[in-house]
C-alpha cells in the first residue's frame, strides 16, 4: 500500500527557531518528491526533489531527499510567524500521494 | 510556476441538485488531472486520477457514479457531484500535472468550497 509519513505532525515554535520537518515514503515507481505549504486554501508549491543529496534552496527553506533511506526533510530557519502553515510532502509515482502534512505554528 | 484556475471558488446548493466545477491548465497542457477533497483540519484525499481521452481511475471508497469526472481536453476537466447532499459539503482542489522529462510536477487550483443546504 502506498503510504507517505511525515513528523511530527504538530510543531509549535517561537519566532527566529529552526525547524526541520520529517517525511518517508514507500517506493513504488518513484519518480519525485514534492514539498507543499497550506495555509488558508489550495496548497503552493515548495519544491520537486528527484536526486538523492541534492539540497534544493528558496530562501530559509531548504529541502533534501535520500533515496537510499526513502525520506526527505524540509527545514525552515529563522521562523517567522508567516511560516505557520500545514506542510505537505507527496510523493510521484504510480500515483500521487500526499502525507498527512505538519503543523507548524509559530509564536512571535 | 504554472498556472491552474478552478472555479467557482465557493458554492452553496440546495441537496439533491448538481454541481459542476472545472479546473483549467492556463499555460500549459496537463497530461493528467486529480481531484481532491479536504474535510477541515485534514490532509487532501485523493478522489480520482484522470488523464485526457480516458475514463478516470477513482480511489477506493470513492463513488465514480456520485463524482463524475471529465477529462475532454489537455487544459480542462471538471467534476460534478451529483445529487448533493449535506455530507458531500467540502473544500474540493484539482491539480493539473505538468509532465516535465519523466517526472510530473502538480499545480493546485484555487479550490472550490462546497456546502449543500
């Protein structure tokens, strides 16, 4: 069964922290990894990860995929309150899948 | 990125009656289209796949006969929940996958709200 998880699946943090948000899938027909971030609706596109060890930059986010262990983190530095949002990992295969996403909240 | 335009962005229906909403690839033709359904303070649920030309592939526990799915051009598809009723009520997304070597990138629409009265 096709399965994506991510972790945690709540994060609460204050203004200027670090965080780094957890997601592992199951390969079948792997094809790439994509990162999302929802905030009040449709969720916007964050980054497409294909390459294991490549680290994918966008100014405080940054994410990384690691085909040999099947998981990819997003990490987000120097939080801002603008950054709470629910963050979506999905996987594209034979289909697509998302996980159930983080949610991240931060305090100023 | 590209853009995908869904509409109507919010609906409120009477049960029992149809509503259709569309999803349109404005740059760029989407091999394939999915459907979503977001219940609040969950994640998307996949509801069908569709690519252009051929009958949709629904997931299980998903009614094909409620939620039709038309996929007619490479710019277009719509789905319509038939016969609505007050638990159909829900934030419906469609994404067009834009086919980029042999990976698929997927950009959401905007939407739809959906509450059946």
């Amino acid at each position: 069964e096709d399965k994506v998880v991510q972790s945690p699946l709540s994060l609460v943090v204050h203004e200027g922290d670090t965080v780094t948000l957890n997601c592992s899938y199951e390969v079948t027909n792997f094809r790439s990894l994509l990162w999302y971030k929802q905030e009040k609706k449709a969720p916007t596109f964050l980054f497409m990860l294909t390459s294991s060890g490549i680290e994918k930059k966008s100014g405080r986010l940054s994410s990384i995929l690691d085909k040999k262990e099947l998981f990819s983190i997003l990490n987000i530095t120097a939080t801002q309150t603008g950054d709470s949002a629910i963050y979506l990992c999905a996987r594209d295969g034979q289909n697509f899948v998302f996980g159930p996403g983080t949610r991240l909240s931060v305090l100023p | 990125g590209a853009v995908v335009s869904q509409h109507p962005s919010r609906v409120i229906c009477k049960s029992g009656t149809s509503v259709k909403i569309e999803c349109r690839s404005l740059d760029f033709q989407a091999t394939t289209m999915f459907w979503y359904r977001q219940f609040p303070k969950q994640s998307l649920m996949l509801m069908a796949t569709s690519n252009e030309g051929s009958k949709a592939t629904y997931e299980q526990g998903v009614e094909k006969d409620k939620f039709l799915i038309n996929h007619a051009s490479l710019t277009l598809s719509t789905l319509t929940v038939t016969s609505a009723h007050p638990e159909d009520s829900s934030f419906y997304i469609c994404s067009a996958g834009n086919l980029r070597g042999s990976h698929t990138e997927a950009f959401f629409g905007q939407g739809t709200r959906l509450t059946v009265v």
